[in-house]
C-alpha cells in the first residue's frame, strides 16, 4: 500500500510537471499563432478583416465645426482694435461614410492605389442651429489680396475693385458658404479668369484629395497601410520634394504589434502634411484594450525648438524669426492664400498669437487631438482631431479696406472636431474574432502552468512527507 501511494504521489507530480512543461511550451506557440493570424489579417488584400474595414469604414465620423464669429468689425477696421470673437457650433457634418474608388493592388510592388472622395452630409440633430445660420467673418478674397498680389500697382487696382463690389475687411457669410463655397463680388468683378467661388473647404463634395497609394504589406507587415505616393495634387510637389512631409498612414491603421514607444506617423490633407502621436496612455474602450496616442505640443513648435518644421517658416516678420510656435503657414500648398493653422483656440501657441484677439479659451481636455490604437492590430477604434484654420491679414495702405491696420493678425477662422468610435457591433465583433480569442489562449496558457506547477509542488511535498514517516 505504502508503494501504491508513493507510485500515486510521484504520478501526480509528473502529471502536474507534464501540465506545467505544456503550459510553458504552450505560450510560445500560441503567441506564434496568434502572430500568424494576425500578420495574416491585417494584409490590405480581399477577403482580410482589415481589407473590409479599410475600402468603406463601419464607423460613423463626424466633423464638427466651431465658428469664430466678430462682435467688433467696425472698431477692427477703423482702429486696429483686438478683434473680439464668440465661438458659435457645434455645427455637425456625417463624413468618410464613401467607400474607396478605383482601389487597384500592384503585386509588383505590394502596393495598392486609391481614391478617397470626400462627401459631407449636414446632421441638425447633432447641431445648433442650421446651415443658413450667418455669423461675421474676415473677408477671405479681401485678407488675401495683399498676399497674394504684393505689388502696389496691383493693389490700387484691386482697391477700385473692392470698393465697387462694397467689399470690406469683415463680412457676413452663412454657414453653408462659409465652408462650402459663395460666389465673391470682388472676385467676380476681376476682368481676367480667375476662381470667383471661395471658401475654406471649396470644393470639397464629388472631389478626391487625389491619388494615395499604400503599402499592402504582403511582403512586409511591418509597412502596411504606410502611404508609398501622393499624387494628384500639384501644389504638394514643393512640400514632398522639399520637406519630405507626405509619408506615415491615414491613421485609420497602423502595422501590428503597436508598442507604447513608437512614434505613429500619419498624413493629413487638411494640413498638407504628415505629423505624429505619441503614447500618452492605456484605455478600455467597450471592453478592448487600447494605447491613446497624443498629438504632442512639439509638433506645433517653432523651427528653433524642432527643426522638422522648418517648412513651416516661409517668412521673418509673421514668424518673428522663425520663433512663433503653435502655428504653421501652409500657404504654399493653398495656392499662395495666407493660410495658417494650429490646434484650436491657439492651444500651446506663442502668446503673441492671441494676444490681438479676445474670445479666446484654450483647454487641453476639449482641443487635443488623440488616437486610441488597438495594439496588436495597429487598428485605430477611436480618435479626435482637432484642428484650427487661420487666416493673416496685414495692413495694406493701397487697400482702403485694410488701410487703417497697425499690425498683422492671424484671425481665427473656425476650428473642428473629427472624431470616430467603433459601434458596439463591431466591437463586439472585434472582441470575438481578436481580443476575445488572445485572451482565452492566454488564460489557458496561465490556467495549464499555473495548475501544473501547483499540482506538482503539492504532489512533491506530500511525497516527502510520506517518505519522512517511512523512514521513522
């Protein structure tokens, strides 16, 4: 009986180390295979999970517009007063919601090519008020004409055209030709051909921001959904040859296996080019693990503090040498328009940026940007991006309309909220077919080594225990 129970004890302490030796052997291939299947899904090829998601997104984006709205024009254009603003909105457009056109894989090269078209769709319940809402705005063809048409020849010509069209510094715009397009007075009266319709996002709708083409990564994981060209769109030659800015994803993926000390890249058109998140912290969004990476304050920085922007600093007086920081000139891939832009209300920019205008309430909570990023597929499941457009005006002693300015400003224009969330079906469905699964390998690989390794140790110890009482 005595040798029954020894036999019995020793069994199940081989038992728990054979338990124990599969659990350990068990956790190096299933993460084998959970890196197999992943590499394999996250292909932009047909027939993958990340293919389907990618031609036409299954979650609703939403672009919300703020409106800068001036309570002094009068007092601005006739004493270079602080140009006091209200910010109205939200005003909410459903966007992104078009799948992907003339989507064509190279082999070759393991690239694939596409069209984004761009529509936006008015939502009144998610807003304040209607697109025929009008609010006060700088004058856009009016602000620009300096810019644009440096000459003072020029400019005295352009003035007797301002003023017959009863043009001024300011004017008032309803929400709908604001961002869409109107049809300019001023501009409609110049005697050669010029683009009369003007607004901030004109043309938007039935348009494509171009040819993209991306690597699929058949080849190399590592480089999916990484953006090989830009073409379509001239006035971005000077930026890509220049500045190397068009490069990283469309942030709507990133390659797998996402760790908290990478830098996302990922390119925007609203802004020209390509900018960068970095991680900021851990998240639980409807049951899935996330990293939440934030656009850092750096990125906004002037040239002194970080080279990399050294494009954005076209000129030395705006710029005060290079060392305003918060905003960026992308006038040269807006046709020479003196467009800036900066996160909204100025959030991390020089003082001297809001120092001319009144109205203004950063915060850190309401205007950062952030992407929430599924790790292990590099799947981004929530993100807000926040962005402001600005416009400089400056004194222009031709021009009656802008004659009595005593210093530049950068005038806020709007500022918007893109944002997106997984719905609760996709999420569900990426909890079972992904999280859902790692988990429940990782459990059994926890579960198989842990009982293994207490089955052994117990089995053990009884087993001595049994040999000291024999031995007395």
């Amino acid at each position: 009986m005595g040798c029954n129970r020894s036999c019995g004890l020793i069994a199940g302490a081989a038992i728990g180390a054979v338990l124990a030796v599969f659990g350990g052997i068990l956790m190096p291939v299933g993460d084998m295979l959970i890196e197999k299947t992943i590499k394999k899904e996250v292909v932009l090829e047909e027939g993958t999970i990340a293919f389907k998601n990618w031609v036409k997104t299954g979650t609703d984006v939403y672009r919300q517009f703020w409106i800068f709205d001036v309570q002094n024009p009068d007092e601005v254009t006739v004493n270079s007063s602080k140009i006091k603003v209200k910010q109205r909105g939200p005003y909410t457009y459903r966007v992104r919601y078009l799948a992907k056109e003339n989507v064509t894989q190279d082999p070759e090269t393991h690239t694939v090519s596409f069209l984004q078209p761009n529509g936006a769709i008015f939502e009144p319940s998610l807003s304040v008020g209607t697109e025929d809402d009008t609010f006060t705005i700088l004058n856009l063809a009016v602000a620009a004409a300096p810019q644009l048409y440096p000459n003072t020849f020029m400019q005295g010509i352009l003035n007797s055209l301002i003023k017959k069209s009863k043009s001024s510094m300011f004017q008032n715009r309803t929400l709908k030709e604001l961002l869409w397009g109107y049809t300019d007075p001023f501009l409609n009266l110049v005697p050669y051909p010029v683009t009369t319709t003007i607004g901030v996002f004109y043309p938007y709708n039935n348009t494509a921001d171009g040819i993209y083409k991306v690597f699929n990564g058949k080849d190399d994981i590592s480089k999916v959904a990484i953006i090989d060209t830009y073409k379509g769109r001239k006035n971005l030659s000077y930026w890509s040859s220049y500045c190397d800015l068009i490069n990283g994803t469309d942030a709507a993926s990133f390659p797998p296996f996402v760790e908290r000390t990478r830098v996302l890249q990922f390119f925007s058109s609203d802004i020209c080019r390509s900018i960068y998140a970095v991680f900021g912290a851990e998240m639980n969004l409807k049951g899935i693990p996330v990293y939440r990476f934030i656009l850092p304050s750096y990125a906004f920085a002037s040239p002194l503090q970080n080279p990399d922007n050294h494009c954005f600093c076209t000129e030395k007086i705006i710029s005060k040498n290079c060392t305003l920081y918060g905003v960026l000139d992308i006038s040269k891939c807006k046709e020479g328009k003196p467009v800036y832009i900066s996160l909204p209300h100025f959030l991390h920019g020089s003082p001297d940026l809001a120092e001319p205008i009144e109205g203004l309430s950063p915060n850190e909570e309401e205007h950062s940007t952030y992407l929430d990023v599924e790790p292990i597929t590099g799947f981004t499941l929530r993100f807000a991006k926040r962005l402001q457009i600005n416009m400089l005006v400056k004194p222009a002693k031709k021009i009656e309309a802008l004659k009595n300015l005593k210093q530049n400003y950068i005038v806020p224009i709007l500022w918007l909220n893109e944002t997106g969330t997984i719905g609760d079906e996709k999420a569900e469905m990426f909890r079972n077919q992904v999280t859902g699964k790692i988990n429940l390998l990782g459990l059994v690989e926890i579960v198989l080594l842990s009982v293994g390794v207490v089955m052994f140790i117990a089995f053990m110890i009884s087993y001595c225990a049994c040999r000291s009482k024999g031995v007395n």
